[in-house]
C-alpha cells in the first residue's frame, strides 16, 4: 500500500494529484446504500460482516475514491462498553441507559473487545474484496464525542448535560473519558491487526468545546490513544468539528494528518504545522448542492492555493448531507481525479 497515492500524501510525500475520499462517502445519498438499509436496521449493517462490507465498497465501485473507509458508527465503543444503543429514523442515536452518575461510570466495561470482533471479521471481509486496490480506513469516535452521546443519551444540540459533567464533577468526566480511551485504543489496534491501512479519528463535537476544556477534556485523550497505536506503516488522521482553531494543539498528539473544517484558508494552517504532518480537507460540503461549474471552480480554487504542498489529501470539511445529489459527488471525483500538479 506504500505507493497508494492516498498513503503517500498521508506521509507528506509527493503525488501527482491530490487523492480523494469524502467522509461519508458510503451513505444515504446513495440510491445503493437506501437498497441495502430498507432491508436492515443499522446496527445490523454495522455488526454482520458482509453488509458493512457491501456498503463499504459502494463508493469505491460507483465512485472510484482513492481510499475506502469501513462502513461503521463511532457509537459502537460505548455499545459494547454497555451502552443500550438503538437508532431510530429522523431521530439518530439513543442511549437508553444515560451516564450520569458514578454508579454509570462504574458499570462501564473496559474489557470488551470481544464485542466489537465484528468489526474485525468486516475488515478481513472487505480487504478481500478491495484485493490491495486501494487503502483501507478504519476509524473510531474520538472519547468526548462518544462521552457526550453516553452523558446526554443520544444528540445534542448545546450539550448541557455533559458540560455540566465536566464543570461540575470533572472527576468523574475523567474517569469515563478514561475508560473510554482505553477502549478506544484498543478497539483500533484491532483494526489494524485486522487489516486496516490507515486510522482516523473522529471528534465530531469538539467545536462545542472551549479552549481549556477542549485541552483537558479531549486533547489529552487523544494523545493518550495516538501513543498506544502500533502505527508503523500505518497513518493516523485526527479529525474535529472546530480543527481550523484546535490544529496547533492536535498536532502536538503526533498524527500524520489532520482533518481541517471549512472554516480556515487550508495553505495558511498547512504553513503553521509541522511539515510531517499532512492536511486533509477542506471543501465546504454545501458546495457539493451547487452548479457543476461551481463545483470545478471551487475545486480547481483549492489545488491552486494548495500547489506545490506535499501531504494534501482532498476531502470535505465535515460528512456529505443525505441529500446531496449523487451525481454532483460522482462529477467532484471525476474533476479531481482528472486533475494534475503541472
């Protein structure tokens, strides 16, 4: 996989192009994915090896990405921790049994990787088919996004409960996001003895995050797991809501990408990292709605500021929206594969 042009602009060496992956890119703006989740619930996608690998490769035989990521959710840590976890339409998430008290910490299981064997057995399922075509992503929820679903049980919008947590027994915030990193740590060096090629991270929530608690309450987690990782040969990206101001800080937990939001000039926070560490990003996901003029312009726009600049992977600011058209995402590959460095 080491002259996969995904891997290589991983670990900031030169390609010809910028590889390209959307995060989300196997979901439901797919015709293909809704054929597969009418017949399933969700967690059963996730947890049977040959659907999460069916869905998986959507994009990979429809668009022609660079790299595939496997097809999971990043509540499935807290599920097997002892998380009641269902999924209900229009709705999202639910934990049925919050985390509030200590008694709530206390229950939570560390030792339950054997819970998330599935996701191995998807792996060795996937990298089957994908028969070193491309790289692999396995990822997980980063532990204050998963603690935040855990605390509030299920989304949240200004995610009162779990700042409450953290403010008012910080002690007891630490002891779940302690747990849950463990876990975490674990869960993805199972994915890379499964077969992985590259590992992101996903702190969906951090942007609600202030700087210090941001730092305390997330930023130290993420190191703590980075460091676990048996990483060799394999790229570790660190992607949250609100990169464009933490990415100084998540560069010091060692990744060799960072995932940056839409909020930021790419080049300019390119400049202000270590030159190891590599960009990912940063096309504003709404533009993918626009007018395929639109859609080329702001791409080319992007290659042009980032020329020159080894480790640039091309992805989005955040997932595709389940109503993006199909055809736009597939006319956004085409024009970057189509595309080279003079």
């Amino acid at each position: 996989m080491t002259d996969s042009l995904f891997i290589k602009a991983a670990f900031s060496q030169k390609t010809e192009r910028p590889p390209v992956w959307m995060m989300r890119q196997a979901g439901r703006f797919m015709p293909q994915y809704w054929e597969i989740k009418n017949k399933y619930n969700f967690l059963e996608m996730c947890k049977t090896p040959e659907i999460a690998a069916d869905v998986t490769m959507l994009p990979v035989d429809l668009l022609g990405i660079d790299a595939a990521i496997l097809f999971s959710d990043i509540l499935v840590t807290g599920e097997a921790m002892g998380g009641d976890l269902s999924f209900e339409q229009g709705v999202g998430p639910r934990f049925a049994n919050p985390v509030r008290t200590q008694k709530d910490v206390d229950n939570l299981n560390t030792d339950c990787l054997d819970r998330l064997q599935y996701v191995a057995d998807a792996i060795k399922v996937i990298q089957q088919r994908l028969s070193g075509s491309i790289p692999l992503i396995g990822f997980a929820g980063a532990p204050f996004t998963v603690m935040s679903y855990l605390v509030e049980g299920g989304s949240s919008k200004d995610f009162k409960l779990t700042k409450l947590m953290l403010h008012n027994e910080p002690k007891l915030a630490h002891q779940l996001l302690s747990k849950i990193a463990t876990v975490t740590a674990g869960y993805l060096n199972l994915q890379i003895a499964a077969g992985v090629n590259a590992i992101q991270i996903f702190d969906s929530w951090a942007q609600a995050l202030a700087w210090d608690d941001y730092k305390e309450f997330s930023h130290r987690y993420i190191a703590e797991i980075i460091s676990k990782l048996n990483r060799k040969d394999i790229p570790v990206i660190s992607f949250c809501k609100g990169s464009s101001v933490f990415a100084p800080l998540m560069a010091e937990t060692k990744p060799d990408v960072i995932s940056i939001d839409w909020n930021v000039d790419l080049l300019d926070i390119k400049k202000r990292l270590p030159q190891n560490i590599a960009v990912q990003g940063n096309l504003d996901p709404h533009i993918l709605y626009a007018d395929k003029k639109v859609i080329k312009e702001r791409i080319y726009r992007l290659f042009d500021r980032m020329r020159g600049e080894n480790g640039f992977i091309f992805n989005l600011g955040h997932g595709i929206m389940p109503d993006i058209p199909f055809d736009n995402v597939k006319y956004a590959v085409e024009v970057i594969k189509q595309f080279k460095y003079q």
